[in-house]
C-alpha cells in the first residue's frame, strides 16, 4: 500500500452563514458507495466544508481500469442532511419538498470563476433547475426507496473517469463546488401596544439605505389583537448573522424621532405566505411589542 492521493473533493458553500460555511451539514455516502469506495481502496474524509475522496497511488493503474468500465461506471453518491429544523425556510430551492429533491452531478460541472472550483450546478448557485421529481430515473440511480421516502435535503453524485485517476495522480484532483443560496422573503413588522394607535405616525428606516418598506396598515390577528404591520417593498435575504440596521421612528415636524434604535431582524423559523399585490410571497413575521 502506498501513499493515498486526493481522488476528488466537494465543498458546500451556504450565503446564509458566515464565510458560507454550512453549520450542521452531514454528507453521507449512500450504501452502494460505501461498497464502491470499499472495492476501489479508497478513503473518505469529511472535512470542514464537505469531503474528500482519496486513492492509494500504489494502485492508481487498477483504478483507472476500474474508472474506464463502461459497464459498472466509477460513481459515488453523497446524502446531505442538516439538522437544523429550519433548513429548508433558510436555503432557495426545492430543499424538504416529498416530490422532487436537489440533485447535482459532476457531468454537468462548470468552472466557477469566484472559487476557480468547479462547480456542480450551472447556475452561480443552486437553482429549481437542479430539482428532479423523485420518480425520475436519475433519482433512483442515486435514492434507494427507503431514502426517497425520507428524501435528503440534498444529493451529489460524481462519476470518476480514467481521466479522473490520471489528474489526481499528479497532483490535480477535481474540486467541486456546491453554493447554496439563502432564501429572501418579505420582512413584516408587527408592531403591538401603543404603536397601534399611532398607525399614521411612524415608519421604518434602514440605515444601510438599502431597503424601503411600505407605510404601516392596521391588521388584525387570528386570536383578535390588533396590530400594526409594516412590510418591506422587496424580499430581504435573510442571514444567521444580519447586518440589517433598521430603526423604528415617529415622524416629527422637523426631524423624527427614534422609538427603536435597532429592530430585530427576521427569524427563519416564522414564515408564512401571503399574496402581496396579486402574487405569491413567503413573508418573515417580526413580532415587536411595547
């Protein structure tokens, strides 16, 4: 047995979280590339950001073989599932949906000019493109049935050629790359207590001068409360760590005055949807009391 060489690697990128590293992202090989990886003598290594396959060099020539079968194609399969109950209302695209799952291969890699990786999806992130009905046959080439009952919130497969083994054996393993994009939604204030009986008076104002939000409107709550809502004009992304500065204020004769110096920012555990002006909107609701 020789020295092993990194064969391929993967990283996931996620705009949600700081420097896009993915907290709580588990990517798992599915049962039949735990054989394939097995019978190929080769090792996976998760790392901070994904995972790397390597090979033993001793045995790049029996890998390469095995990479050219055109009958049993060289192809491993990786499960990503997170555990953060609110993935899914944090991350763009089909992710938690029974129907379809986010499927991404390396056959279609792209070069992805920011990273110099390449990348696994040809838009600059993950899109709706990449969803594939679980019924499809690409899925179940990937997805046992007991995987498709309980879907993933996401699958990779990369294929390795003897174009592959030769690259790697000198030095220049294939990097991929997975972007996850962060969901936007509308940001709606509700704004309980005495801001009620001021609906005319006040507003919202973002410091970063970025985002607009519309004038407030009285609205009524299921249980019957009254409150006053404030809705962004355009979905904001949100963010584990938002730098978003939006104060609440009271409009004056001269200048306003600050009611809350810094709002609280939307949490991904409160979404709902709404139809704003005809269409469809997932809308974070921000609950702020006095």
């Amino acid at each position: 047995m020789g020295p092993f060489l990194p064969l391929f690697s993967v990283e996931v990128e996620h705009a949600y979280f700081p420097g896009g590293l993915c907290h709580g992202l588990h990517l798992v090989a599915s049962s039949h590339t735990v054989r394939r990886i097995e019978r190929s003598a080769c090792l996976l290594r998760h790392t901070d950001r994904g995972l790397m396959v390597a090979f033993d060099a001793s045995a790049a020539n029996a890998l390469r073989l095995h990479a050219g079968d055109v009958d049993e194609p060289l192809r491993f399969d990786f499960l990503a599932r997170v555990a953060d109950g609110s993935f899914a209302n944090y991350t763009e695209g089909h992710i938690g949906s029974d129907q379809a799952v986010l499927l991404l291969d390396n056959r279609n890699a792209v070069p992805d000019d920011a990273s110099g990786l390449l990348r696994l999806h040809a838009g600059t992130s993950v899109g709706v493109d990449d969803a594939k009905p679980l019924a499809s046959a690409a899925v179940t080439q990937v997805l046992s049935a007991r995987d498709r009952r309980a879907p993933p919130h996401f699958a990779l497969s990369v294929s390795v050629d003897a174009a592959h083994v030769t690259e790697a054996e000198n030095h220049a393993p294939r990097r991929y790359l997975c972007r996850l994009q962060a969901r936007a939604t509308v940001w709606k204030y509700l704004l309980f207590g005495e801001f009620t009986e001021a609906q005319e008076d006040v507003r919202i104002v973002d410091l970063g001068e970025a985002c607009e939000f519309d004038e407030p409107v009285g609205e009524r709550l299921p249980d019957g409360r009254s409150v006053m809502a404030v809705r962004s004009l355009t979905p904001i992304t949100l963010q584990q760590r938002s730098e978003r500065r939006f104060q609440l204020r009271r409009r004056g004769s001269g200048t306003d005055k600050v009611l809350i110096k810094r709002l609280p920012v939307a949490s991904p555990s409160l979404i709902s949807r709404e139809t704003l002006h005809g269409v469809p909107m997932l809308v974070s609701e921000i609950y702020v009391h006095r």
